[in-house]
C-alpha cells in the first residue's frame, strides 16, 4: 500500500466514522459540507480526529479552505511523513 492509498483509507474510515456515510461511496471529489450529517461539529470531530490518527494540526483557516475530501488529502500528503 502505497503513503496516498493508506492516507486515503485512514482518512475515509474518519469521515465515515463521523458522518455514518459508507467509506466506499466518498470520492475525492465529495464536498464535506454535501454529506448529510455535516455539521459544525462533525467538522471539529474531523480536525480532532485527523490530529489524533496523523498527528497534523490544522488552523481554522486551513480547515475552511478543505471543501472536499480531494483537498484534505493533499493537504495531509504534504504534512504526514511516514503515513
């Protein structure tokens, strides 16, 4: 498995934690803010959860600037290392 398809994965089994929306329907293109569950606090559960499994901080300006999953995970291939 390479880094991007492991971040992938992490980072569908979290959204789909949080929303109860099957991992296997998300696509990279998904809007957060589409999903039916979302909500202010299903976005604080992400930034909690993204901190807790890839050890990545993220700003609130950071946060409002990943609309969809395809963002979020090139944001998280930029700052994990050894994901």
């Amino acid at each position: 498995m390479t880094q991007a398809d492991s971040v992938w994965a992490r980072l569908t089994a979290i959204i789909s934690d949080i929303t109860g929306h099957p991992a296997d329907r998300l696509s990279r293109e998904t809007a957060l803010d589409q999903l039916p569950s979302w909500d202010s606090y299903a976005n604080l559960q992400l930034i909690s959860a993204v901190d807790e499994d890839f050890a990545v901080s993220i700003t609130a300006k950071e946060a409002m600037q990943l609309r969809a999953l395809g963002d979020m995970e090139r944001f998280l291939l930029q700052r994990v290392k050894g994901a």
